[in-house]
C-alpha cells in the first residue's frame, strides 16, 4: 500500500520542521486525513513506526483528525454532508456539487521537544501549561 | 514554500486556523509549528516541475489508470496504430516488475521508458521525472503515462499530467466507481474498456456504471471502447485530438493544465503561477 510512502514523505517534512526549530525530539504529530484523501488512517498508523524508526521522530504519538466529507451544491447553494461513493447535494439531491472537505491529506501541527521543555502551537486546552517553556 | 505564504489553507482546512479554530495561534503560542502542509507536498512540487517540463515542449500528458488486466497497454497499442503518421507519441509504463509493456509498445515504433517500481503499487512525480528524461520530448505530440494497475493508489499521486484517464473493464463489474471512489472521482474520461464482452457479460449495465460515476459528483464522460471491434475508437481519438489541439493553445498562451480533481490545495501548489485550467 502507499501509506508507507506517505508516512516517509511526512518523516521527510517533520525532519525539515524540527531541525528549523532546533527541536531535540518530537513528541506529537497531528494529521488531517479525510475519508476521499486515498489514504488509511489506521494503514498509515501501522506504517509509521517502519518510516519513523531512527528518526527524530521515532517516539512521536500521530494523531489523526478524521475529517468529514462536506459538498457545496452549484444548483441550490446548500452546504450538507456526504458520502464518498455519494456526493450529491442533500438537500436538493442535485449531482452538480463542489466538494468543500474530505480530501485533506494535511500535516497540521507538530510538538516539538526542546532543551528539555515541550512546544506547541495549541492554546494549553490539551496540554499541561507546565510543560511550556 | 506553502508551509509559510499560506497557500495551503484551503476551504476544506480554514475553519482550523480561523479565530477560535482549532489550529489558531495564540499570543501564548508564540513558538506554534503549525503546518498545514499537504502530506506529499513534494511529490507535488516535483509534478509540477514535470508539468512544466511537458507544457515547455508543447507534449500533452496523460495519465492512465486502472485494475491490473483492465486493457491499457492493449488500448495503447490500438491509439498507436491509429493515430500513426498523425500524432507523436511516447510512452512511460509503469509495473512492479518486467519490461513486457515497454517491449509491446516498441513493437509498434514508438519510445517507451519503463519504469519497475519494485514492490511500490504506484508511480509518483520523481519516477516519472527520471522517465520524461529518457523521451526526447521534442519529437513527440502526446506522452502517455500507464500507471501500475491498481484502483486505489495511483489516484492520490500527482505525476505532472494534464488528464486522468480511468479505465473500468467490463469483467470487473458495474459498481466498481462506488468500490473505488477515490480513483473514479480523479478522472476526467471513463473509459468502459472490452465492451465487446456486454453481450456475454450481461450482468454488466452500463447504465448502472454511470449512475455510480455520477454520484461521484464528477461531470467526466464515460464513454464504451473495445479495440477487439473498433467500438468508441473514434470517439476516443477525437478526444485525444482535441486535448492535443487544446494544449497547444494552452502552451501558446503561456497556460497549463490540470486534472480537473485534484487532492485538496493542489490546485493553489503551480510552481510558476500560470492559470491551472
């Protein structure tokens, strides 16, 4: 499957990020995959330690965000969910839609590790604040 | 690059980063990495470049996908023959292993680059790079690519094409397009290949098949083609020929194109900036 060549692609992009931002190890990384990507979550999950091993990122936690299938319909403007094998408009059924998520295949946000403290770019909701630097 | 101008943030994505979205950065956040990067933003990178490479020599490149068996070497073969005297064309084929599909299509004087990817189900931009190497593009009108046979992984590569051609064969069945979302959603003609079977093989409604595609969202035809009768030869000629003459029109106006479905900021990724479509 292409999943492993995805995951060693990411490791290529989180090797760049850490070693622009100094970073000693990095501890979490947060994907945004959605369902018409082509990519498996949980095939990536299981990929990943083969392409992080002797990494940077060897011990970094992958956090995925499934997002959903949402389509914007070109005939009646309603924005409504959809399925991957149906995209049509929900509300007036039409086939003529624009697909507004779904297909994300997105490195979104990475925690770094550095002189021993932890970085992040979240708002501390999900972190202890103590771990800030 | 795209993980700093922005170009990343997309309308599936912008809710993330908008005031109160998840990904905002905040004033005690200073020291964010956040990304928003595509995950194969240099396979992206490098297929840009290879787009660059073929609309700089004028050639139309088409990618060409589908199950293993589905007939695209064959429907090569026949386009050859058929458009011989009158179209150039070049050819890089895709397998995990062997030269058999390059040798076929030698046969018929035309250059042909395989590339064996290994134990890899898929061809990406830096393959594909090496190949568009070993075609002298300079005498050819139309570079197919033949992908590795396979419905799902081929879709989420960008190779520098300008079309995404799938092939669904008439063994394989009628609802393959709602088995396989992904890949029939990535194209910009259906091509129901072995039509000659229909008659055999009448569990296969075509009818049905296009209902599938079409609750993909996706305006791309689907046309019947068989090269054992002839049937759709025409109409699938016609069609290379008019994208041909549209890439010409295109490169003249300094213009390039793109698969009409790509993967999610894609679209935003045009390495020198000219219009995509």
């Amino acid at each position: 499957m292409h999943e492993l060549s995805v995951c060693q692609a990411l490791i290529g992009q989180v090797e760049t990020i850490a070693r622009r931002e100094s970073a000693a190890r990095v501890t979490v990384i947060h994907l945004a995959i959605g369902p018409l990507s082509g990519v498996e979550p949980e095939l990536l999950r299981r990929a990943w330690p083969l392409a992080a091993g002797a990494t940077i990122a060897e011990e970094a936690e992958l956090l995925i965000e499934a997002a959903d299938i949402r389509v914007e319909c070109s005939v009646c403007g309603a924005e409504s969910a959809a399925k991957a094998n149906r995209l049509l408009c929900g509300e007036c059924g039409d086939w003529r839609t624009r697909l507004v998520s779904g297909d994300e295949m997105l490195l979104t946000r990475l925690e770094l590790e550095r002189n021993g403290g932890v970085q992040h770019g979240d708002t501390g909701a999900t972190t202890e604040d103590s771990r800030h630097v | 690059m795209c993980d700093t101008c922005g170009c990343n943030i997309t309308a599936g994505n912008q809710h993330l980063i908008r005031p109160g979205g998840k990904f905002e950065r905040t004033a005690s956040g200073a020291e964010s990495v956040d990304v928003l990067r595509g995950l194969l933003s240099e396979n992206d990178h490098q297929a840009a470049h290879n787009r660059e490479h073929f609309d700089g020599h004028g050639v139309l490149a088409v990618n060409l996908m589908s199950s293993p068996g589905a007939g695209k070497t064959a429907l090569l073969e026949a386009t050859i023959q058929a458009l011989a005297g009158e179209l150039r064309i070049g050819v890089i084929e895709g397998d995990l292993e062997t030269e058999n599909d390059a040798e076929r299509i030698r046969r018929h004087g035309v250059p042909a680059i395989q590339i064996a990817t290994g134990t890899a189900c898929h061809l990406d931009a830096h393959m594909v790079h090496d190949a568009v190497h070993g075609l002298a593009l300079d005498e050819l009108d139309i570079v197919f690519i033949e992908n590795v046979g396979n419905l799902v992984c081929p879709a989420s590569f960008d190779l520098g094409q300008h079309r995404n051609i799938t092939l669904l064969s008439v063994p394989e069945g009628d609802d393959k397009p709602a088995k396989y979302p992904v890949m029939f959603r990535a194209a910009d003609r259906i091509l129901l290949t072995k039509s000659d079977l229909l008659p055999v093989l009448d569990d296969f409604d075509p009818e049905r098949a296009r209902a599938c595609v079409r609750d993909l969202a996706t305006p791309a035809v689907m046309q019947t083609v068989s090269v054992k009768n002839g049937e759709g030869m025409a109409e699938w000629l016609e069609w290379l020929r008019a994208e041909r003459a549209a890439q010409g029109e295109r490169v003249a106006r300094g213009e390039s194109a793109r698969p009409a479905v790509q993967p999610d900021g894609a679209h935003l990724h045009a390495h020198t900036g000219a219009p995509a479509r």
